[in-house]
C-alpha cells in the first residue's frame, strides 16, 4: 500500500493526506504511513507536511494555541509510581513526525505537583525492613503486620484549556522556556521553515532547469 501510494500523482496527496487524519486508528497499526515516509521522505515532507505543519502554525498563532490543538492534556507523574499514562500527540501524521526527527518526549516527570490535577495517588507500605509500592485505592487498612504507610507517587492529568488561564507554579514552569514542549513547538516550527526553504530551492531549480 505504502509502495503504491509513493507513486501517486502529486496532485492526489492532498487526498492521502486527508484519509490519514481521518482514520488514525487504523495507520496507527498498520504502519503505511511511517513506511510511506521511508520510501520518499522528500516528497511526503513537500506534499504533506509542509502544508499539514503550515495549516497548523496557521490556526495555533502561539505556544498554548498549539500545546492544546496537539495534546489538549498533559499527563506527568511525580514521586514512586507503577502506572504511566504517555503523552501522544492527537494526530497520528504529527506523531509519525516527532519520531522522525527524534523530538518525541512521551513522559514527563519534571512538573511540580498541583493536588488539583491529580489522577492517581500510590502508596508505599512498609513491612519492618521491606516495603512496596500500591495504588491508593488498592490499600486494605486491616492488612497485619504494617508498620508503616504513606503516599509515595501521583500520576496527574492536565487539561491545557484550563492551565493556559490560570496563575499557579504549574502554569510557569509548563511555559518555560526549557519545558520539553516549549522545546519541541520551537524544533518543529524550526523543521517546517527547514522544508519550506528546501521547496522554494526545488522549485527554482525547476524554473532554472526549464529555461536554460
């Protein structure tokens, strides 16, 4: 599938574009796409993600504008957990691309916590010298010889649209400048501009070719 769509006309990939957004589930597991990427990674950049990317940066003119149209949550844990729950971009196309470049950053572990937004809590039960890690809600308080118990770890769930608003330390340090997502909404508007210049040389190279 991937060979045959490689050798499309151009004019159809517009149309190859649109049926990947609208059926994520089904490329998610068949790799078409990623392979697709592989067979000619010029021409799936020219023809799909340089208007996919410009489409994009178009409706999401800032930083939290694109944080909330690519993620719309953030997932983080803090302290000793045994569940993680990754951040995945909602676009399959764009997940396809962070692998590429190798700008994916699918857990985070360096927020500060907000009680708020806590989805899991874990707990650290100890037995004299040997101690394990629990959900809270796995806990039996009549469970014999504890002697000790204490929160251990959270996983937290941050909706963007409500954190873009508020003032909290959370709010400060998901825009800093070195937030691993303040750094990938910078490489990949840097990625675009990249395939941008590498178009406009293709094509003057084409005027050049046809007239002399």
């Amino acid at each position: 599938c991937a060979l045959h769509l490689s050798r499309e006309r151009e004019d159809l990939y517009p149309d190859i574009l649109t049926f990947f957004i609208n059926h994520p589930q089904r490329v998610k597991y068949d790799y078409t796409f990623e392979m697709l990427y592989d067979l000619d990674e010029s021409k799936v950049e020219r023809l799909i993600y340089v208007p996919f990317l410009e489409e994009l940066f178009d409706k999401c003119p800032d930083y939290w504008d694109y944080l909330e149209a690519v993620y719309d949550t953030l997932y983080y844990n803090v302290g000793d957990v045994i569940d993680e729950y990754e951040n995945c971009p909602q676009s399959f196309v764009y997940l396809v691309l962070l692998r590429e470049k190798q700008i994916l950053h699918d857990k985070i572990d360096d927020l500060p916590l907000d009680s708020k937004y806590i989805l899991n809590t874990y707990l650290c039960v100890s037995r004299g010298t040997s101690s394990r890690i629990i959900a809270s809600d796995e806990w039996d308080e009549n469970e014999p010889f504890v002697t000790d118990v204490e929160e251990c770890g959270y996983n937290c769930a941050v909706p963007i649209r409500k954190l873009r608003n508020e003032q909290s330390e959370l709010h400060d340090a998901v825009e800093d400048e070195n937030f691993v997502y303040k750094k990938e909404y910078y490489a990949v508007k840097r990625i675009l501009a990249e395939m941008q210049n590498c178009l406009k040389r293709t094509m003057s190279g084409s005027v050049f070719d046809a007239l002399y």
